[in-house]
C-alpha cells in the first residue's frame, strides 16, 4: 500500500511521502509558493510553479520524500549516471542511485539511518540530532580500481537487527564529494556503533542492536 499523498497539477503530479522526510526544508525555502506551510487544505498547489522549476526542487529532496511525474511523458527523472552513497557528517546516507529496496515503485534517492535511533527505520527521521550521534563523513579513503559501470541497479537490503547490504556498481563519497571507495558489494553500518563507519564491523551484535 501508498503512504505517498497525491497532489495533481496541470502539468506536473508531486508527490510526498512523509515517511522518508527528514525536514530539510529545501522545499518551503526554494518553492513556498508550491510548497506552503500552515495553510488549511492541501499544502501543496503544483500549478503555482513552472513544473521545469518544480522538477528540479525534487532533484534536490535529499530524502526522496518528495517525488514527481510529468505529463509530458518524455521529461521525468531518470536515474543518475554515477551511483553515490554520501556519508553525511553526524547524519544519515545519502543515496542517489538506480535503487532498488523492495519497493513496487522506481527509487532514486533516499537518506537511510546509520545512527540506529530513528523512528522510521531504514529511513533517517533527524532523530540523530536529538541522540547526539558523532560520526566523521570525511573518513579515509580506501583504493579502489574504477569500476566498468557506473550505474545500473542499486540493490539495498536491510537486514532485520543488521546492518545495509548493498550489491551492485556504487561509489561512496563523504558528503563533500570526496572518493571514499568504489565498489559491488558492501555491507553499511546502522546501528551507530561500528568502529569502521560508515561500514559494518559487527557492532550491532554486541550492543543488541534491534530494527523492530
């Protein structure tokens, strides 16, 4: 079942998906027009906006929670050429990739929990502010060989009381952009306790770690 609510324009249909957002306001500060708060009815109005401009606000949702579908067939999103995983500093994952988590929908980016306290897990909910979660995302680098593909499926499975196991062509970037590591298949912390952030160490065994 949709936890996304619909809300239909002339030109462009945005969808948001309150699970997956983590209240980066990118949508009230760059479009409050579309996007307005505190308002009675629906709080966003698609037709107040150029859909090339509303387009590419949801480009820069960094949770995802915000989505489109253009009625011009021709002009929606396609997925990145590059897969990234972005370890933001004291915060979540920031994936921009051709994903896929099960979900019956395309998915292209997500911010995903890696400090074990949010509510919404696999999804980050900015629960890690209030838990005062401390992690580098400028950690070292470790070589890698290009790979042959820089994209195509993301597979990011979240396993139950562990941590991400991602399969497919990815790199991993600090949330500068910095090269962390190229990689196929990995496995990423998110219980907050490794050692090796962003990737798993085995933490989440030893502190009881649970997703339920």
């Amino acid at each position: 079942m949709s936890t996304k609510n619909e809300y239909p324009g002339a030109d462009i249909t945005v969808y948001f998906e309150a699970k997956k957002c983590i209240h980066a306001r990118v949508c009230v500060l760059t479009l409050p027009n579309v996007f307005r708060v505190n308002v009675k009815g629906p709080w966003i109005v698609p037709d107040n906006a150029d859909a090339e401009d509303i387009a590419a606000l949801a480009h820069n949702c960094p949770s995802g929670a915000i989505t489109y579908k253009r009625h011009d067939k021709d002009k929606q999103e396609q997925p990145p050429f590059t897969n990234l995983i972005k370890v933001l500093e004291n915060g979540p994952l920031a994936v921009l990739a051709d994903v896929d988590m099960g979900d019956s929908e395309p998915l292209i980016r997500t911010t995903l929990c890696r400090c074990g306290a949010s509510d919404k897990k696999p999804f980050c909910d900015g629960n890690h502010e209030k838990a005062g979660f401390s992690a580098s995302g400028e950690t070292e680098a470790r070589e890698s060989e290009p790979l042959a593909e820089q994209k195509g499926k993301l597979t990011i499975t979240p396993l139950e009381n562990g941590p991400l196991m991602c399969k497919g062509n990815m790199e991993i970037c600090s949330g500068t952009g910095r090269r962390l590591n190229r990689t196929q298949q990995t496995s990423l912390c998110r219980c907050g306790a490794s050692k090796s952030k962003p990737y798993c160490d085995g933490a989440h065994v030893g502190i009881g770690f649970t997703t339920a």
